[in-house]
C-alpha cells in the first residue's frame, strides 16, 4: 500500500482559493523567482518524454476487473456532475450492422411466432401472458415507494393467473388486458410522452399494439432514468468530491504508477516556467501556497495547447481530456480570427476604425471560410489566400461606400501577404493574440468566485464574449478538478518545489 497522500487543512485550502487577481498580480514577478530558486535544484532533464515508474505491483485478475468496474462507476458519477446536460441514451446498434441485422431477424421471428399462436384456433395465449408479465413488473417499476394504491390496481388488473384462467376457459379479453395497460402508460409517462400512447389507442390488431406497447414502454424507461439523473445530480454535487477521491485512491492503492504522467505534467509545467525570462521584484517574498497555486493555474493552461501524438494526458484529468480538447480547438479558431481582425484594422488604419457593423462582418467571413480548420480535408494556404481576396473585397465596398478613397492595390497585396502568415505558428501576430488569450483565461483561474471577471486584454474585444464562455467553463472544470484531487497534487507539487516534501 503506497502512503496516504498529504491532506491539505481547511486553512491552507481556504488560503489557497481566496487569492483574487489583485493578489496575483501582485505577487506573480516574485512568486515566479522564488519558484526558480526552489525547483531549479530538482529540475530533470527538459528532454525528457517517460516518467520515471513506481516498481512493478503484481494484481490479480479479479482485483484488475473489480479496480476497472470502480473507475466505469466513478467516471459516470463525474460526467452526471460536470455535463448539465447529461442523459441517458437507449443504446442502438449502427445502421446497416450485424447486430442491427441480427436484433431485426430476431424481433422478426418473436412476433411471427407469437402471431402464429393468436392465430390458432382455438387461440394460444403463452407468449402474450408472458409480455404482459414483462409489461407488469415495468409498470410497477415506475412506481414510487408510497404508490401501494396503484400497484394494487396494477396488480389485481394484471394477476397473471387469473389471466391464465380465462385464457384456459376461453373467456380472455386480450384487448381490455392492452387498454389497461395503455390507460396506465398514459398516467405514468412524462408529457413528452402522451403523443406516444395516445397513438396507440388507434392500433386495433394485437400483435402490432403489443409491439408499439413495449417501443413506448423503452422510451419511457430512458425517460425515468433521466429524471432519476436529474433528481441525483443536486445530491451527487456534495457528495461527488468525497466519492471521485476515494474510488481514486482506491485504484492507486491497486496501481502504484497510477500518477506518473500527472507528475510529469506538473514538473515539465515547472521546468517551462524555470527557462521562462525572470520577472522584476526578484527579492519581494511569497508564501508556498501561492507558488503551488501559480504553477498548478500554469498547468491546466499547458492543457489548452497539448500534443496528443507526443505526450499522455495526466491521469487525473483524464475523464475530462474530451472537454480540454474541445477547449483547445475553439481557442485555436479563435487565435486565427482575432489575428486575422488585428491585422486587418492595422493596415486598412482610421479609415475603417468604428465603423458599425464592419467588425461583425468581418468576423463572420473569416469564421465560415476557417470552419473546416481541424478537418483532414483543410487546406491552409487556399484558406488564407480565399480570407485575403474576401476581406479585400469587403473592405473596399465598405470604403467606397462611406466615401473613403479605394483600397490602393499595393495595400491590398500587403494585407493579403500578412494575413496569409498567420498561419504559420511563429508568427508574432498570432503569438501576441495567443499570449494575451493565455493571460486572460489564467485570470479566471486565479480570481475567486465573489470578484468580476478578468480584464479583456487589447485586440481580443472581437472575440470578447466567446473567450469570456471558455473562460468560465474553464475554471468550472479546473475548480471541480482541484477540489476532487486536492490531496494528490499537494503532495506532488511540495515535492516538486521542495525535494523530499515537507
């Protein structure tokens, strides 16, 4: 068994969350110098790629299976809590597969078969009690706990020896039997729902209303389970911290490498920063919560630029490695479009500046002929030079129609030439852009829930509100995640900045 992760007090915690902007700001030049000084003795080689394996712990198959069943359990609880929208799917075979073939042969044969038996003379009734046994005991699973009232009428309306009985005798209603159930149906679906069963009041033959009967009965059944999720989730909140921890512990306790890539995510985070030119106020203190603060604010945003075909995502932010990708390429989208925009006021000058509306155009030009960007089918160099001739043209209306003198055609051939840079990942323009994009989304991080969100930093104004949504869905993913895996990244970035902890 590894040993039990430092566990961070209240106080520290607190003194670590309540760190607004104007805390930060102030103390950044001399909490980066004074991370140089502490890390600089056990920094690694910057070069390298594999991190260094806790020794081989041999598990048996069964602890494997039980540790993988933990980690299924624990990712669906941390998706119900950070995707609002979450909800369950019925699962469905893809289209023209073998399994689809397979279901359809399958469901063909059962309601030919039990065709076949209504169809009898006299009528064989075995298949169609043992569907309404199916469709009872789904009834009765909707129920809540304090419904004794209508589980009685369910089950005294479908007693299942008794409907042998009749159907012995030959006194058997088989569709009185369906319009209970379709009664019942009508006063337990969600209103989503009522078109549904309605619908199945205009079935008269037996085999295609059973059939309707159990595909409304399966939507229903996603429709409880969402509600079940929805009703959770508010619970699941409080207590999900707590949960995701311990499920984690317990498979680290299974896989003692189980944290290897999130220490070289956070010491390479470090070796960055330590190559990084110093800031000013170099002899200024800062406490060792601030510098645990300011490099873990630095990691999460090594995440929004990361190499999926070079390095592995750290294993505490793995579940939401789907989300940190999505991140990344709408930030990406969105560097190009504020540089491209940035370029274009600088060379076209005043002429343009204030116009209303141009900038909105403008935008949603560069927007649709850049849509395809993460595409395998996108072509850089015919994208940029397709932005170049459209921003142009657009320009020149638009000064032709506000009485300004035509776009000259050496101007022209200079906008289309830088914006055609951009593309490349040196260039300074969409460095800059980047930079300040980085800036302003580790205000985010750093500002505590009760201060106003970030200043928008100069050039970013075209992309202002789409930067302030990534922003805030940022921090709403990085807070979950330090507040689940708190203890794991104290301990790991103590030692990082102080070789041994302390």
């Amino acid at each position: 068994m590894p040993k039990e992760p430092h566990q961070p007090s209240k106080e520290e915690n607190e003194k670590v969350d309540d760190k607004g902007p104007e805390g930060s700001a102030s103390q950044s030049d001399s909490s980066e110098e004074m991370l140089r000084k502490r890390i600089r003795k056990n920094t690694p080689s910057p070069h390298r790629r594999t991190p260094q394996s806790s020794p081989p712990k041999f598990v048996s198959v069964e602890e494997m299976m039980e540790t993988a069943k933990g980690v299924t359990k624990m990712a669906l609880a941390h998706e119900i809590v950070v995707n609002g929208s979450f909800q369950v799917k019925a699962p469905e075979p893809a289209e023209g597969s073998l399994e689809k073939r397979v279901k359809e042969i399958m469901h063909k044969v059962f309601w030919d078969s039990l065709e076949s038996q209504l169809n009898d003379d006299p009528p064989v009734y075995d298949h169609a009690i043992k569907l309404v046994g199916e469709i009872k005991e789904t009834l009765l699973s909707f129920l809540m706990p304090g419904q004794t009232r209508l589980q009685g009428q369910i089950e005294e309306a479908l007693d299942l020896s008794l409907i042998q009985q009749q159907a012995e005798n030959g006194a058997l209603d088989i569709g009185k039997v369906a319009q209970f159930i379709i009664s019942t149906m009508g006063a337990f679906c969600a209103p989503c729902r009522d078109e549904d069963v309605r619908k199945l009041q205009d079935i008269a033959d037996v085999v295609p209303l059973f059939r309707a009967i159990f595909a409304v009965l399966d939507k229903m059944k996603i429709d409880m389970a969402n509600f079940a999720v929805s009703s959770l989730r508010p619970h699941l909140l409080q207590q999900s911290v707590e949960y995701e921890r311990n499920k984690f512990q317990e498979f680290l306790d299974k896989q003692p490498n189980a944290l290897d890539f999130t220490q070289k995510w956070l010491q390479d985070t470090a070796d960055t920063m330590l190559r990084e030119p110093a800031g000013g106020a170099s002899g200024a203190s800062s406490s060792n919560p601030q510098l645990l603060l300011s490099l873990h604010n630095q990691a999460y945003l090594q995440l929004l630029c990361w190499d999926q075909s070079v390095d592995t995502f750290p294993e505490t932010v793995l579940m939401d490695r789907a989300r940190f990708q999505e991140l990344q390429l709408e930030l990406e989208r969105l560097t190009w479009v504020a540089s491209v925009l940035l370029i274009v006021y600088n060379c076209a000058g005043e002429a343009i500046s204030g116009l209303p509306g141009l900038v909105d155009s403008l935008k949603g030009t560069i927007s649709v002929l850049l849509a395809d960007m993460h595409t395998p089918s996108f072509r850089a160099d015919e994208a940029f030079a397709a932005v170049g001739e459209k921003l142009c043209l657009e320009l020149g209306a638009c000064l032709s129609q506000h009485g300004f003198s035509p776009f000259h055609p050496n101007r022209q051939s200079a906008l289309k030439g830088q914006i055609t840079a951009v593309k490349s990942q040196d260039n300074p323009i969409r460095k800059l852009i980047d930079s300040r994009i980085q800036a302003y989304l580790l205000g985010f991080l750093e500002s505590s829930p009760h201060k106003s969100n970030p200043a928008l930093p100069g050039g970013l104004a075209p992309i202002g509100k789409e930067l302030e949504e990534i922003g805030v869905r940022l921090s709403h993913l990085v807070n979950f995640n330090k507040l689940v895996y708190a203890p794991f990244y104290q301990k790991l970035l103590q030692d990082i900045l102080q070789p041994g902890g302390t």
